[in-house]
C-alpha cells in the first residue's frame, strides 16, 4: 500500500490549495448596484440603482456595479469572472451583462464583459474606460463621479450598438502600450551607446526595427508593424551613427566613454524639456473580455 501514499498525498495537498477558491462564499446581489465597501454616497447609489434598472428595460443589458473592501486573497480577473457566473448578470438568450467591480483594499479595478457586448465593449475600450474616467477620479476619492462617468461610457456604447472603428482600436493600443514604447526608447539608446563603438553604423537599425516590429505585433494591425519597424530602424541607425561619431571624439580627446559621459556628450549644451425591489440577474455567462486597471 506504500505505492499509494504519493498519490494520495498529492491529492489532498491539491484539495487544501483549492478549497479556499472552491469554498468562497460570494455575498448575495441587492440590486445592480451592491456597494458592499461603501465607497459610493448614498443619494447618488440610490439614482444608480434607477439609472440602471431604467437602462434594463431600455435594452435588456444587465450592468452591476460591485465594490468589495477585499479580493481576499484573489486576483482582481478571477474575482470577477467567478462572481459573474455566480451571480449570472445578463439575459441567458443574449449573454448581454457587464460587471464594474471595484476592490478597495487592492485599489483594483474589473470591468467583465459578457459574450453578447464584447462587440462593442471591447477590450480596448473597457481600458480606456478604467483609464481616463475611473482612475483620475478614483485618486481623489471621487468615487460617485469615477463610477458615474464609467456607466456614462459604457451605456452609450451599448445604446449605438457600434463597434469601434481599426482608427480607434489602433489608438486605444498604442496608448495602452506607450510605457513599453518608452522603455523600449532607453533600451534602445542603451544598446546603441555599445554599438556606437564599433565602425558599423547598421546594428542600431536592425535592433530599432526588430523593436518596432515586435511593437506592432502586439499592436496588431499591418499599419502599426509597418510604421513602427520602419521609424525605429531609422531611428536605431540615426542613433548609432550620432553617437559613433562621438564616441570618436571623446575617445580621440582621450576622455571618458562610459554609457552616461558619451551620452552626456552627445547632448552637452542641449535644452531639456496624464429603486424598486430587485429580483436577481438573468442567466447570462461571462465571455471573458473586459479589461483591469488600478488607481
């Protein structure tokens, strides 16, 4: 039987993992809005509840705004995924339910999407939301008005029933990745600063497009690929040819060549320059789509 204590023993080691996630008791739905960390005023909770109630019979969507004082433990994408097959926001035929969950604790935001609205609540724009309507308003603990101009956005997008144009989608993810783009730049200049000590003036161009190209498959449209392979191979060979020349001169005048004195260089004398009673949910599924941010 000692064959069997392994087995035995991995299994249980794998039910005490997972009996807190299998085990969590999520609390019961009030209404569209359940401000359970009470982050929301009580008049304008009570004029949310309406809007949406009101907005339910308008187009059948379902929108529940959710905030909790802890995601215990989980992370903000499983919390809320969970809580919406829990709770089954949106019309079971049209799988047309939204989930805005709010995590006090973890200063962490969700917005879960269901199948029948990640045509036009697409990823991107769920993004966008959380980053210029949410985040500015929740860091100054206006939670109403972050709440408010969210449910604004969202409720337009599903009253057009438009999706967004490749422009739009195109900007949304060029802007979502900007802090990789920067990165990308001083990694850029880094390499470049090593490279300007050889007599070849290329590798800064094969390294920029190689960086512009992965850009722009993430971005992910040909446009992008295109743009960003090209002006960053440009902008790579530029680089390694400018600071070649200087890494030249210092080395000519016999002073340092280091990362920061040939840069340093290289720009000496330069200028230096975001209501009623509530009778639960309808059966809808989460498609997974949606987006998460924090404040």
């Amino acid at each position: 039987m000692k064959f069997l204590k392994l087995p035995i023993l991995l299994l249980l080691g794998f039910f005490l993992v997972t009996l807190p996630v299998l085990a969590q008791d999520f609390p019961e739905a009030t209404g569209y809005v359940n401000d359970f960390a009470q982050l929301l005023s009580s008049d304008y909770r009570q004029s949310l509840e309406q809007n949406l109630i009101d907005f339910e019979e308008k187009t059948t969507a379902e929108i529940a705004v959710v905030t909790i004082n802890s995601l215990e433990g989980n992370s903000v994408e499983d919390y809320a995924v969970r809580l919406f097959e829990q709770w089954r926001i949106g019309k079971k035929e049209k799988d047309n339910g939204l989930l805005i969950l709010v995590a006090k604790e973890e200063r962490q935001i969700r917005i879960e999407v269901g199948y029948g609205l990640e045509s036009v609540i697409t990823d991107g724009r769920a993004g966008k939301i959380i980053r210029e309507e949410m985040r500015p308003a929740f860091r100054e603990d206006n939670y109403d008005q972050g709440i408010k101009l969210a449910v604004e956005k969202i409720q337009g997008y599903i009253t057009s029933g438009e999706p967004p144009s490749s422009q739009e989608e195109i900007q949304v993810k060029a802007l979502a990745i900007l802090p990789l783009i920067i990165i990308s730049f001083i990694i850029l200049i880094y390499v470049s600063s090593f490279l300007g000590r050889s007599k070849r003036f290329w590798p800064g161009g094969v390294i920029g497009g190689i960086t512009g190209g992965v850009l722009g498959l993430i971005i992910g449209t040909i446009l992008a690929f295109t743009l960003l392979t090209f002006s960053l191979g440009i902008f790579g060979f530029l680089l390694d040819y400018l600071l070649s020349k200087n890494y030249k001169k210092l080395k000519n005048k016999k002073k340092p060549t280091s990362f920061t004195k040939s840069w340093g260089g290289f720009f000496s004398g330069g200028g230096g320059s975001s209501g009623g009673g509530f009778g639960g949910f309808s059966g809808g599924s989460s498609g997974g789509g949606g987006a998460s941010g924090g404040w």
